[in-house]
C-alpha cells in the first residue's frame, strides 16, 4: 500500500463540515501536513492522541511527533512509515444554525388557559476544543456535518429549551399578548441556560436569538384556539360581543335556508329559515328594548295589518268616519316587536309579554319605542322625542297627531303660540319651538 506524501483537506461548497477524517492512515516521516486557516488537524494512533497542528505546513517526523519513537521505534532521519487516523476540525463560526420548538403547553396569564405555542429562531457555534468534540460528538465517523450536529443534539437541546422558556414565561408573569417584548432578554436567558450543554461537548454558544414565539396550530386543538383568538380581536375593533356575533351567523343561516326554499321551491327550508329568525329574535329579547336601527334590522318583519287607505280612491279601515271624529279602529293582528308574537290592535300591551304597543301611524305596525322609522313601511318616527302624552289614556304621541292612536280622543286644541303662531299641545305650558309661556 502507497505511502502518502501530502496530507490536506478542502471543503467544498455546500453544508457546513464541522470534523473530516482524511481516508488514507499509511503516513511516513516525511509526510507533509498541510492546514489551512479557521482549521485544526489532530493525529490518532493506537488510540492515543500524538499531536495537535494548528493552521500552516508540518512535517510529521519524530521530531515534531516525539510519541512515535515511543509508540514505534521508529529512529531519528530517514523515511520511516507509520499508521494513524488524520482528523481536521473546522473551527470557523457559524452563526445561522436554525432551530424550532413545537408542542410547547403553557398556561397563559392573559387568557388563563393553556394554549400550545412553537418557539424557533437561530444560533452560532464555534469549536474551541477539537480533543474533547472528536471524542464526546463525533466518535467514528468519517465525516460529522452541521445536521449531524443539531440531529444528534435534538432530545436534549430541546428539552432544556423548553424548560427555560416556560421558566421565564412564569417566573415574569408573561401572557401571549405580551411575548414579543420579551424575545430579547428572553434569547439572553435561554442562551445562558443551554451554553453548559454545548461547553460539554467542546463547543461554545457564541450567538442564540428567539425570532417568534407564537400558536401552534399543527393540531386541532391550536387551529381552534388561534381562530378564537382571532375572533376576539375582530370583535375587539369592531365592537361586537359575542351574543351579537352568534346572532349574525344565525340570520345569515336564515337568509341562506329563505333562498335555498325560494330557489328549490321547497317549503321545508323556508319553514326551517323562519322558526330561525324567531329564535334568533328570542335570543335578543334583552336587547330589543334597547332599540336601534340595528335591533330592528334583526327582528323577523311578518306581513302586518294596514290602517291606512290602501289607495287614494279607498277609505282608511274602519269604515266611514264622521268629518272630524277619530276613525273607529277595526281589529287586526299584529306582531310584538319585542316577542313576536300576535295580538290584536286594540291592546294597548302585548298579552305575552307586556311590551306597549307602539304603533305606525301609517300601517299600525308595532315598532320598538326608540326606533326612528318603522320597521315594515319605512314612515319616520318621531319617537315621542318631545316627551308629549295623551291627556285622556296617558300613551305616547306622534309629533303632528291630531287624534290619540291609543283611545282616538282628540289632542289638538285651537290654541296657539302668541309669539310663533305655533298650535300647542293642551299638556304643556311653554311653546315648544320659542319657549314662550302659554298664556
């Protein structure tokens, strides 16, 4: 077998090679090592270490090798061959190693529950002692590359990761929200934690940075929560609550069951869109009373009973009525805008609920106190803004009645204001456009 001359290593482009066994062992005295910058070369024989060589030309002869006059007698000058393993460390630093975390329960502060989160960032390793690396990570491999590293040290590098992250997430008393404040001084915690491991290992942690701490949504249960939390921001910057949330997906459904009946001819899917609107409508009982143009766009709009003339050649229902005299009101079923349910016209409350009866003056629809147009035939509502009663049954008054919608008693006196010319309601003692006292 040939004896080699020249002993040198050259890496090429591609993954970073942290150890390289030169292949050939039949070396002689006059074998010349060459080590290039940012390397070590170290020499094994007989399972012992003979030397170290730093960057430079060396000549391995007895005289820079004294071990090998005592491992092989072998005598000073002339070309002697011996057998050793020839190993060059690349001591260069390297600083973008990446590394990820995932399944990482915690218990977080801001929402008090346990959410999974992923951590994962980067870091640099440098090796400052070939020996002990050779020995305790490499072993018998021929060539030890940067995943060779990082798979080898997976277990418990993430092990003492995630410890140190849970530890200062609860020793500071850091929720989710606030995690991305943290990632610095939470890097230089986790650094000073697990640089033992690699300084064991005859390397030393020279960079290790945190990019992002976030949900981890690679099960079922982090997908939901990352969508709840989502949700509750929406409804954080758009004002909604909860309740109101599930009510829009519960007319949307609606809506969608009323088109599919329409579309399909089917009268099922109608049925099924209206008894939802109904329990939809239920469910905001509690905010009905509070009105608004926006309650009232989700309460079920049934086909209600007209008092008006229905044409401009009929007269109002009720049949004829004496010039000046109130009409006298026929019965008709309406629906209460609070439960929906029916009742005649001529309740001033609704039987179910007690909810007062609060009609259109154009078609007699039921209406929510405070809305501003009526719900079924869009005429403005003066919402009694003025505060003004009937004198005889005490019931709210449109702004422009002449007769009480309640009891039909007459609530427009001749009198007017002497100052405005206005015409005064007979219950109040200033003018409510100048403020004059009534005289």
């Amino acid at each position: 077998m040939a004896i080699i001359d020249l002993v040198r290593w050259q890496p090429q482009d591609g993954p970073t090679i942290y150890a390289y066994r030169f292949p050939q062992t039949n070396l002689s005295t006059y074998t010349q090592l060459l080590v290039s910058e940012s390397q070590e070369a170290l020499l094994f024989s007989k399972g012992r270490l003979m030397g170290k060589f730093g960057p430079g030309k060396h000549t391995l002869d007895t005289e820079n090798l004294p071990i090998l006059r005592h491992l092989y007698g072998l005598p000073f000058g002339g070309k002697n061959p011996f057998t050793a393993e020839v190993w060059f460390v690349n001591k260069i630093q390297v600083f973008n190693i990446d590394w990820r975390i995932s399944r990482l329960p915690m218990h977080d502060a801001d929402y008090n529950t346990q959410i999974p989160l992923y951590a994962a960032g980067q870091y640099g390793l440098k090796i400052i002692d070939s020996e002990k690396f050779l020995i305790n990570f490499v072993g018998t491999r021929a060539v030890f590359s940067e995943s060779d590293m990082t798979e080898q040290s997976r277990g418990e590098f993430t092990s003492k990761a995630k410890s140190a992250i849970l530890q200062f997430m609860m020793q500071n008393h850091i929720g989710f929200k606030q995690i991305g404040a943290f990632l610095d001084s939470m890097s230089t915690y986790l650094r000073d934690s697990i640089a033992p491991f690699w300084s064991d290992l005859g390397l030393e942690l020279t960079k290790f940075y945190i990019n992002e701490i976030d949900i981890d949504d690679s099960s079922p249960d982090g997908r939901q929560i990352r969508e709840a939390i989502a949700q509750q921001s929406t409804m954080s910057i758009t004002g909604r609550t909860w309740q109101q949330e599930q009510m829009f997906e519960t007319a949307n459904s609606a809506i969608s069951n009323i088109s599919g009946a329409m579309g399909s001819g089917g009268s099922g899917g109608l049925l099924g869109g209206i008894m939802a609107i109904n329990m939809m409508n239920g469910m905001m009982g509690g905010e009905a009373a509070g009105g608004g143009v926006a309650s009232d766009m989700m309460r079920p709009q049934y086909n209600q009973p007209t008092f008006g003339p229905s044409s401009p050649q009929q007269p109002a229902a009720g049949g004829n009525a004496l010039p000046g005299q109130p009409q006298q009101k026929s019965p008709q079923m309406v629906y209460c805008s609070n439960c929906g349910k029916k009742y005649p016209s001529t309740s001033s409350f609704c039987p179910n609920c007690g909810n007062q009866y609060n009609p259109c003056p154009q078609c007699g629809t039921d209406n929510n106190p405070h809305s501003r147009r009526c719900v079924s035939c869009g005429t403005t509502l003066g919402g009694n803004a003025g505060g003004v009663h009937c004198p005889n049954c005490n019931s709210p008054l449109q702004p422009g009645s002449v007769f009480c919608g309640n009891c039909g008693q007459r609530v427009v006196s001749s009198d007017t204001c002497t100052r405005c010319g206005s015409t005064l309601p007979p219950n109040v003692k200033f003018c409510p456009k100048c403020g004059n006292r009534r005289s």
